[in-house]
C-alpha cells in the first residue's frame, strides 16, 4: 500500500521539501513507518524518535494502523522561546 508524508520544520532539510510517496506493508503502524524513516534517512533518525504522525489535523496513536492512500504529516518536536 502507499501512503503520503509531507515532512515540517527540520525534517524538510533531511528528508524531502516536498510530499512524497512511501510504500508499506498492509498493517503498519505509525511506529513502523517512523522505524522504517529512521533507517532509510539515519540523519534524521535522532530527530524521528519523537516525531508524530499527523492525519487531519490529529495526532495518530503509534500503535494506530495507517490506511491505503491516505496523507500523513511528520511532526517533529518544537520548542519555542
């Protein structure tokens, strides 16, 4: 199956500025796609480890199985002064 990730703040530097496709198997979590991120863009792996998949504007539960064609948002932690 085949999802969307569009990538914020840091993230667009290390894995792409624009959306981009991502194949995964039937079943996955949002865990495993950010495992599978991690392993696919090392530099961006520290990062990835508390980064949250976004879905309409809601946070999706790591254990949250993702739907075919469907677009997600990679949400890095922010701090702000």
């Amino acid at each position: 199956m085949e999802i969307t990730l569009t990538c914020y703040a840091v993230l667009q530097e290390l894995i792409s500025e624009e959306p981009f496709l991502l194949e995964i198997p039937e079943g996955f979590t949002a865990k495993q796609v950010i495992e599978l991120l991690s392993k696919n863009y090392p530099l961006a792996a520290p990062i990835l480890k508390s980064t949250r998949l976004a879905h309409q504007d809601d946070y999706v539960d790591k254990q949250s199985v993702l739907c075919d064609g469907a677009e997600y948002c990679l949400i890095p932690p922010v701090s702000g002064g």
